[in-house]
C-alpha cells in the first residue's frame, strides 16, 4: 500500500509504503499527488518511508516504470531533492547502486533519522 503522508514540510510530499504494492497505489495516490505538484510550478521535493514491502505485483511494476519514463526523464529538471527513509538493507544497497538514476538529488536514511530526512527534503 501506498499513502500520502500528512506530517510534511510545507512544500513537499510524504509517501509511506507498506505491505503489498498494486497498480492502484500508483494510479490512485503516487501518481496524482506527483503531477498536481509539478502543475503547480513547485519543485518536487519528495520523501518515501518504506517500512516493510512484502509484494509488488506486476502492474504495479509497470507503473513504476512508466512514471520513470514519463516524470523522471521527460521531466527530470522538475525534481528537486528525493529522500528514500527506510531500514531493508537490500534496499539501501540498491539505492547506492541505481540512486544516480533518479533526478534530482538523493539521499538515503534510515527510519530513526526521518526527521532529518524531512528538514534535508524542505530545504
């Protein structure tokens, strides 16, 4: 599941994501939340928890993918600072491997350290 995080910084967005992730947690939630924010003219400055992640089925993929193609290449000068909060180690190695992949600056905490993450993503 994917859902909007409310405690955030003034000017940018939270996305907690736990358990299984679908299609529709992308098409409902990630999706809208990201281009209502770049319409807006506001850079994007974005926090992900990532909690626990027991299945992300294949549509869910496939949307990963597309919103990579669509916001993070057709629009890459849009993004800003990127902040990915998470203690599943595969996923830290992952993002010291790919993290140049994502536009915009990124960093990486563990989930101790979210207030840090928001104050670097706001500022």
């Amino acid at each position: 599941m994917v859902e909007r995080m409310t405690d955030m910084p003034p000017g940018t967005l939270g996305f907690r994501v736990t358990g299984d992730v679908r299609r529709e947690d992308y098409d409902a939630v990630l999706v809208p939340e990201l281009r209502a924010a770049m319409e807006a003219g506001d850079g994007l400055r974005t926090l992900y928890l990532i909690e626990g992640l027991d299945d992300m089925e294949a549509g869910a993929l496939w949307a990963d993918t597309k919103l990579g193609v669509d916001m993070g290449v057709r629009h890459r000068g849009d993004w800003e600072r990127s902040a990915i909060v998470t203690d599943i180690s595969w996923m830290v190695h992952a993002m010291k491997v790919f993290g140049w992949m994502v536009p915009g600056e990124t960093r990486v905490y563990p989930v101790a350290e979210i207030d840090a993450a928001k104050a670097w993503v706001a500022g």
